[in-house]
C-alpha cells in the first residue's frame, strides 16, 4: 500500500514460537536481534507466539503470547448480585439499595 496515505496498510509479522529467541535486554527472529525495554521480565514466562505490528507513525512493536503460572482461586469471601432497574439505579442482592430519583424522574411521565 501507498506510505503516504493515511488508509494505507499497516505492517503485520506473525510468528510462531520456534521462530523467536528471548535474551536479556533483545529478541532474535531468524538472524536479526531487536532490542528491547524488558518491563515485564519476560525470562520468567515461557513464549508462545507472537508478532510485529506497525502504528500509524511507522513504529514497530513486538507483541508476545506468553505462558503465565496458574494462579490461586480467588479470595473472595462472598459474592453479591447486582439488578439494575429503573426505580433505583441498583440493588444488591445483600440489600443494598443505591438509588438517584433525580435520574429516571424527568422522563418517569414519557415512560
């Protein structure tokens, strides 16, 4: 697609995971290695997939599919059900009410 126009295509690399390398501080695809600002320590993840995107100003990102360890069940003691209605805005199944008449008033006579 044309460069210079704004509708144009914008770049897209998938990759499978043999086709990538992770080092400390750089990614190799094939023979070429890309540096990289490593923010979420990915030596701890095991990679998955992958690509390099295009934004609209012309710069490239790599983007990784990444394993992450399972993690817990939640610690949630209890859980509450919400029915949002006209009346009052919400009310929680444990009895909370949270309510705003100033909200459905105005059009209460068109309803």
């Amino acid at each position: 697609s044309n460069k210079k126009s704004a509708r144009r295509s914008l770049g897209w690399v998938p990759f499978k995971k043999v086709a990538i390398k992770y080092a400390t501080g750089y990614v190799q695809y094939g023979k070429h290695q890309f540096k990289l600002w490593d923010s979420y320590g990915l030596s701890k993840y095991t990679l998955k997939t992958g690509s390099f995107v295009e934004d609209s100003r012309g710069r490239w990102y790599v983007c990784l599919v990444v394993e992450s360890p399972k993690q817990d069940k939640s610690t949630a003691t209890k859980a509450i059900g919400i029915d949002l209605g006209l009346k009052d805005i919400a009310t929680c199944s444990d009895g909370t009410v949270i309510s705003n008449p100033k909200f459905y008033r105005k059009y209460e006579q068109k309803l």
